[in-house]
C-alpha cells in the first residue's frame, strides 16, 4: 500500500516540473545569416537581469540563453525566481514593428502563442512574424531586440534595418 502511494506522488511530480520541457530560443530563416543562431536572453546585457524586461540577442553562448517554458498559450520566462515572468508582445495602435519584451509584471504575458515545427508563432490577431532588429540605443536597446510585425498596419514590409527571422524553441542546452 505504502509502496503504491509513493510512486503516484513521484508520477505526479514529473508531470507538473517544468524543467523537463524546458526550451531555448533561436533564431533562423533569416536573409542575413548573421543574424541566424542567436539565441534570446532578457535585460539590457549579457547577465540576465529580470528588472530590464528587452528581449535581447546579446550574443550569449547557447548554455547562458534565457530558458522558457510553454503553458496555456504563453511562454513563460523561467527566472529563477518564485514570479513567473513571461513573453509580452506590445502593441501599439498604427505601427508595424513593435516590440517584444518580458513582461515586467509577473504572471502578466500575452496569449495566444503555438509552437510549431517552423518555430514559435504570435497571436494570430496581431502577429505577423518576428523580427531581428538593430541596437537603438535612443530607445534604451542596447543589443539587437527581438520585435514582431502587426499584421493591421501594411507598410513598410520590413522596417529599415530589421530583418525577418522565425523563433525555434530548441530544448535546453
Ligand atoms: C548582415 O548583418 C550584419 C550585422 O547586423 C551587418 O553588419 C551586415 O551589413 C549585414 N549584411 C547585409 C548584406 O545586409
Ligand atoms: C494554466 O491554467 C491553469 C488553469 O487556469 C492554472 O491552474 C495553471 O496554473 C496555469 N499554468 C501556468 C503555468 O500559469
């Protein structure tokens, strides 16, 4: 009897970690191969840092990325910490490239994520594809950010200097 009730507790315990579906996110499919192999991380550097919410391509090596987890249609952000923090598109009324971030706010993200075999996709009412887009640093962006294009506002295609890239979610180095 004892023995029953101590493998249900552990078959129990497996399903709800998250740290078996734990991912990371790279970028591919970009026109600029530079700008392919690039993995996520969250802050304004190299050490990730939960008060500096950007969504970065800092350079960091594929053991340093960000990791995530996917659940209820958002991805979540495994800081480290007790608050979920999680990915957070923002948009804005009448522009085309908007930006990604994680959400300052635990438990806050967006809905509406999928994984996919041709990589992670954004909610099919705004979200039209991610972008790789240049250092800004007028906009506190201190590395390459990640953005998103609004599927509502046309033009331009692709913002100046941003290149469009698709986001895989690889499981964690
Ligand atoms: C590719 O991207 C790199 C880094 O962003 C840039 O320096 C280079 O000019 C780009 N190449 C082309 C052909 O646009
Ligand atoms: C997903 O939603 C369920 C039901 O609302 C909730 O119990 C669970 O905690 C949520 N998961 C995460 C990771 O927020």
């Amino acid at each position: 009897m004892k023995f029953l009730t101590s493998v249900a507790l552990l078959a129990t315990a497996a399903v709800a970690a998250p740290s078996d579906k734990l991912f990371n996110l790279k970028t591919s499919g970009a026109s600029n191969s530079t700008h392919n192999d690039l993995y996520l991380t969250v802050g304004r550097g190299v050490v990730p840092d939960p008060l500096n919410s950007e969504a970065v391509f800092s350079g960091v090596a594929a053991n340093r990325a960000a990791t995530f987890y996917f659940a209820n249609s958002t991805i979540y952000w495994n800081a480290h910490s007790s608050a979920p923090y999680a990915l957070d598109l923002i948009n804005v009324d009448g522009v085309r490239k908007e930006r990604a971030q994680i959400s300052v706010d635990p438990t806050h993200g967006s809905k509406g994520f999928s994984i996919t075999p041709e990589g992670v996709k954004g909610p099919s009412e705004t979200w039209e594809g991610w972008l790789w887009c240049p250092v800004d640093a007028e906009a506190g962006q201190f590395f390459p950010n990640l953005h998103f294009l609004n599927k509502n506002v046309q033009e331009p295609a692709v913002p100046a200097g941003c290149d469009k890239i698709n986001l895989q979610a690889v499981p964690r180095s």
